[in-house]
C-alpha cells in the first residue's frame, strides 16, 4: 500500500527511507517450506511477498528495496529476538540523530521504532548474513492494507545478496546468489547503487531527467513537489488525477495527491502514463513501473537492471470516485473515508465489502476491490454490504 522511505550512514537516512515506502498492493503465499535448491522460487500476486524462515517458522515478508535492513513486526520481534545493546557496534555515532527523525509528513515518534538484536534468518536454502542491526515496528497497517498478514520486510542489504529475476507472466520470483545472464533479457541497463542509498534508474518524464530510487515497497511511484510544480508548466507533461489515496506509512496514515505524469520513457523506450503521488521531497519508482515488464531482474553483483517485453501503459483508467478499504478481522472494510466521501453513496466507514457485481473477494484481493470502486464507472458498481449484521445492496 503504501508505505513510502538507513541505518548505513546515520539512524536519520534509515528511518527517513523507512517512511517513504508505500504499501497498497495485495498478495498470497501458501504456507510451508520453501525448496531447498540453489535457485529459491517464489510464487507472488502482486506484492513481492516471500516466505521466510525464523524460529522454526515460516513467514510472509515483504521485499523491499527501498527499506535499508531487516524489519519485524513488534510482535514477532518480541517473540525472537531482544533489543539492540547499540554500545556493541563500533560507530555508534549512527544513532545520535534519533530523536530527530523526519518522515514524509514531518518529525516521526522515536517510538514506532526499537532497533533489534538480529538473529537467524533463512530464505528457502540462502542464509541472510552479514546484518549488525535490525528495526522493529507496528506493520500491522500494512497487513491491513494489502490483505495478508506481514510478519518482516527484507531491506536493501538483503536485496544486495542475491539476484532477483521477476516474471510477471507466470508470477513467480526467482531467487540466486549466481549471476543471471544478460543474453536472456531483451534490454540491461547498469543502475545507480550506493551505500546508504538504494538502486536507482535514470526516467525521463517530460524534459526532465529524474534519477528514481526503485521501490519493491511501492504500489504506486511517487516524485517531489518540486518537480509536480515543474511538470506543471510543461504542456500535457502532467494532469491531476482526481482524489486523494490514503497510504500506510511510518507515521501513521496519510493523504497523498494523485497525478499523471505522460509519456515517460526508460533508456529511450516509452513507458507509457504513469500515475504518481506526490511527496515532499522524495523520489521512488514502484511497482507500477516494474509490472509494465513481462519479465525484468536485478543483478547486484552487476550492478544491472534487465528486462523483456517491455508494455507501455497508455491510456490510464479513470478515476470515478474515491472508496477507502482496508481488511479487518480477515473482511474487506470500509475505513478512513470523510463524511463529504460517503454523503453521495448512502455507505459508512465500517461497512464490510460482501460482493462487487455479484463476485465474492477475499482479504488478499483487496487491491482488485480497489480498483473497481476506482475505475468502475457510475451506474456499473454493485456492491453488498454488511451492516450492523444486516446486508444491504448500494448502486453507485
């Protein structure tokens, strides 16, 4: 959904990254060990969700580049690990800015966060090494927004220890420590990458070059203002899109203007239309821009990003009205919506979603509930809901 983004240089740039990942996306794993081989498969949805091995168990992590280390949930951190002695790291002077950290919507509460203690970590046959540190926090909003229920995320220094070849035609991720081969790919770019920093490619939209972080973490990219007011003044390189998304991040839940930016291109191809939040002062390719690919990997050993079939988006869906939903108590649920959002449409926050024209959704579709209260144009969407244990029917 979103979450939009090191503990590398300094405890301020690691919690910085952490909130500006956007979490919205859902995705399903099946339970059970992974295969021990030296090629890890994983299937996903839409979210690049694996399965995880600590303590003896299996859990859904989220993979996301734009997230510096390794995080748990409060819970399961409390489960099996301890808090950091921070005295035993040799440059402790990372943590000094830690009462200072600032998020996408301003100074963040130190105590969302509680830096941990890391301990064994498997992803199918691969143990993660080499971590000093690892961050705990409350993802239950992201569980929440996505419709399974998170354990962790996997950061960039896991990102780095593998190569990751994505199909989006047979959703399975492909997960080694050997180097993939560029002959498989239609096109390889080299990528920007640094420490403290996560990988970048080089996007044009409109006239401008924009060196965009990618975030695994992202449903939707996201730019700075400055360059929305900048877009702005070119002709047809930007419209609003009408709405506001609400996004699950490190401070919270918050609201994030919707635009879209058109004919953007990667190394001279077109990417098509690209609907993009706007932030601050922070950049970030999501996962909108990876799913256009029918197959795409990261190599880090390279320092390259590959991909095949390549398939602009153009045009975008309209926007026709604005339904915020998120799973509680395992149902798709109405929430975070104002009264001047519902006034129209006779529906409440905490209205549970039973069916959508007379299809039946469970929890991990939530992003495709989404996208038919959005897109389905008015006189098309209907919807049964229940309420106060009575289910009624709503024509929108």
């Amino acid at each position: 959904m979103i979450w939009d983004n090191k503990l590398f240089l300094c405890i301020s740039a690691l919690i910085f990254m952490l909130l500006c990942t956007e979490w919205l996306h859902s995705s399903h794993l099946e339970e059970g060990a992974p295969s021990q081989s030296q090629s890890y498969e994983q299937p996903f949805d839409t979210v690049p969700l694996v399965s995880v091995h600590v303590a003896g168990k299996y859990y859904n992590f989220l993979l996301d580049s734009g997230v510096p280390v390794v995080l748990l949930d409060r819970q399961l951190a409390r489960q099996v690990t301890v808090p950091l002695d921070t005295r035993t790291l040799v440059d402790k002077t990372v943590y000094q800015d830690l009462t200072k950290l600032q998020g996408t919507r301003g100074a963040v509460d130190p105590s969302r966060f509680d830096l941990i203690k890391p301990v064994a970590l498997k992803l199918g046959s691969f143990s993660l090494v080499g971590q000093d540190v690892w961050v705990s926090t409350d993802l239950s909003p992201l569980s929440e927004a996505i419709g399974v229920q998170v354990s962790g995320i996997l950061g960039v220094d896991t990102f780095r220890q593998f190569s990751w070849d994505v199909s989006n035609e047979k959703k399975v991720i492909q997960i080694t420590q050997r180097p993939l081969e560029v002959s498989a790919f239609d096109e390889c770019i080299g990528y920007s990458d640094k420490y403290g920093s996560q990988p970048e490619l080089l996007l044009a939209m409109g006239e401008q070059q924009v060196l965009m972080p990618i975030d695994t973490g992202a449903s939707r990219s996201y730019i700075a203002k400055e360059l929305v007011d900048h877009l702005s003044t070119e002709k047809g390189a930007l419209q609003v899109n009408p709405g506001m998304d609400v996004v699950a991040n490190a401070n919270g839940i918050s609201e994030l203007s919707r635009y879209v930016v058109n004919a953007v291109t990667l190394n001279n191809q077109p990417l098509g239309m690209m609907e993009v939040h706007e932030v601050p002062d922070r950049y970030g390719a999501g996962m909108d821009v990876l799913s256009r690919f029918s197959r795409y990997a990261f190599i880090p050993s390279k320092m390259m990003f590959c991909y095949s079939g390549l398939k602009p988006v153009d045009p975008l869906p309209l926007a026709y009205r604005d339904i915020r939903i998120k799973v509680r108590d395992g149902q798709i649920t109405l929430d975070y919506n104002t009264v001047d959002q519902l006034r129209e449409s006779s529906l409440l926050n905490g209205d549970v979603i039973k069916q959508v024209n007379g299809q039946v959704y469970v929890p991990r579709q939530i992003e495709t509930v989404r996208n038919l209260l959005k897109t389905t144009p008015p006189g098309k969407l209907n919807l049964h809901i229940l309420r106060s244990h009575q289910v009624m029917q709503v024509d929108l």
